[in-house]
C-alpha cells in the first residue's frame, strides 16, 4: 500500500516529498501514531486520498495529502478561512 500512496503523492499538484517519506519513516510514524491515519479508497479499491496524523509528543501533525480528489468532489478553498500557525 506504500508505494500506491507514494505514486499519488508524487502526482498531486503542490506536494513535495523528502528522505521523511520514505518507506521507513512512514512505518516509524505509522507505529508511533497508531489509529490516526486514513486511507480513502474507491469501490475498486484505488486509493484516492490519504491522511497522515500524527505527533511527536509536542506538536501535532495533520497532513492533508490528494487536494485533487476532493477537488474532484467539488470541494473548494475558501479564501475567507486562515489558519494561524506559531514555532515555538
């Protein structure tokens, strides 16, 4: 299923993958964060989106990853929503 997920990353517009996305390191986040990432898949069991969560004991992580599906589902960006985000 990894490498399904990698093959949709790489084709959706605006992400960028790094040395964090390989194999490994998704497994590492994945046992470190159990029950908080998803998979969206069609009928035929094409993966259509993902959702990686997750933390490092600190600060949280949610990443939306496949903005083109839900753009194929008629969902929009809404210009009047912000997010706000601090480093501490």
């Amino acid at each position: 299923m990894y490498e399904e997920v990698i093959t949709l990353w790489k084709e959706t517009e605006g992400i960028g993958l790094s040395d964090a996305d390989s194999k490994k390191n998704i497994q590492l986040h994945l046992e470190r964060n159990p029950n908080t990432s998803f998979i969206a898949k069609d009928k035929e069991g094409t993966i259509l989106g993902a959702v990686l969560c997750g933390h490092d004991g600190r600060r949280g992580y949610n990443n939306l990853n496949g903005i083109n599906f839900w753009k194929r589902l008629g969902w929009t960006l809404r210009e009047d929503l912000q997010i706000l985000s601090k480093t501490i």
